[in-house]
C-alpha cells in the first residue's frame, strides 16, 4: 500500500519530462521518444537461450559456446536494451537514487518489445515473478526495483505477479565477484517463500522472472533454478537492460 501512495505521489512530483532532454513527452513516459531511440537495442543475431549478442557465428541450435556447454536452467533470456550510456545512468538512478517515478516508463519499454516480439517465451502468457531483495535492504532503499518493474509490466500485459521467492542475509555484494563465483554463490543467498508458494503455486506454470539488469546470469540460473524445483512448467527471463560480454573482461 505504501508503495502504491509513493508512486502516486511521485506522479504529482514529477510530471512527464524527459529525464534526459527536457522536453514534454506525450505518451507519459520520462523519456521522449527521440531520446529512446538513441538506447542501444539488443538484435538479432544473440543467443537462443540466454540472449548475448553475437560476435561470431554460433553452434548449430542458435546457442552461444557458453550456453552450449553448461546450459542455464532458464529456457530463455531476454533483454530490451545494452546497459550502457544513458540508460545506464537511468537505471542507477533507479536503483540506488530513489528514481522510482521512471519504473512505469522501463516497464512500459519491456511491455512494448513483449507485444512486438510475440514469439519470446514461447507466445505463452506467464506468471511474472521478481528477483527478490532481502528485507533489510527493502527497509534501508524503500522498494525493490524488480518488484516495482514487475507489478507494472504486469498491469501492462494483463499478467499475474508472484512474489515466491526471498535472498536470504548476505554480506558480499555480487557485482565483487567473478562470474564463476556469482554461480556458486547465487545457489546459496536465493530461496522460495513457502508460505507464499502455499498461496500462488508455481507447479505447473510458465514463468518469467523480472529484474531490471541481465549481468552474468547468476541470480537468473540461481532464481529459475529454484522454481523448478517448485514445479514450474518452465521459466524465461525478461530484464530491461544487459550488461554485453560481461563475462570477457
């Protein structure tokens, strides 16, 4: 409910001016059209499963070396965006500013390839479940940005939102850890709300797990593991931006 009266406050506070421009944006978002369309947009050809962009050519499958030899436990990942430049500054605003006012303008983004990429997941409707925020960090940042996406992507699609899983207490920050670690660790710092599997079960649901970033693909392999252990049918997922070649440094 807080959350629901600070949006609505922060759409008195701020009204539809494009962060980056200036200008009046008709469509009631917080970045005009013409800034969008400097955002780098994440094209074929990528990986079939987990959606890196392509350097080179790929296995026979459509997936990446990666993917290919240790395959995520995710079908499908996607992403609008590169995170980089502009819309890098936005989403750090989003994220550690207290920019929530620019959640319904990101998820209106991630809706829009949703329709136009209607072959993503399988066409299939699916339950949007965020990556979740352990408790103390909600209380300290005031939302979790991955919920506030998932909740208005949900009312843009028409789609169910279940919060069913909890990130257990945790000292290390992941963004300190190499790729390899982040695997190893996101398997012990994620786990499922039981009491609230018990009132939105997942058995037998297609999934798709909302976060704002796609960086190495720990937390998503770590989170969509999970699930299907819950009995998803199967789990995709979406994030507004991804970090390219994160993993080449």
């Amino acid at each position: 409910m807080l959350a629901g009266i600070f949006r609505e406050w922060t759409s008195w506070v701020y009204p539809f001016v494009c962060e980056l421009c200036g200008c009046r944006c008709p469509d009631g978002r917080y970045v005009c059209p013409a800034c969008r369309k400097r955002f780098i947009p994440i094209e074929p050809p990528f990986c079939a499963v987990c959606g890196e962009p392509a350097e080179g050519s790929f296995i026979p499958g459509g997936m990446c070396a990666r993917c290919a030899v240790d395959a995520p436990s995710f079908e499908e990942a996607r992403a609008v965006y590169v995170n980089d430049g502009e819309l890098r500054e936005l989403l750090l605003s989003f994220k550690y500013a207290g920019a929530l006012h620019l959640a319904g303008t990101f998820a209106g983004m991630m809706a829009e390839a949703v329709r136009e990429n209607r072959h993503w997941f399988g066409g299939r409707e699916c339950l949007l479940v965020p990556v979740p925020m352990h408790r103390l960090k909600l209380v300290r940042r005031g939302y979790n940005q991955a919920e506030e996406l998932a909740v208005l992507l949900g009312k843009e699609l028409g789609w169910a939102v279940s919060r069913v899983l909890k990130r257990l207490p945790d000292r290390m920050p992941q963004a300190s850890l190499a790729r390899e670690q982040r695997l190893r660790h996101a398997r012990k710092i994620y786990a499922v709300h039981e009491s609230r599997l018990k009132r939105r079960p997942v058995r037998g649901r297609d999934i798709l797990l909302v976060d704002d970033v796609f960086t190495t693909g720990a937390t998503a392999d770590a989170c969509s593991r999970l699930l299907l252990r819950a009995g998803a049918s199967s789990v995709c997922v979406l994030t507004l931006a991804r970090t390219h070649h994160a993993w080449h440094g």
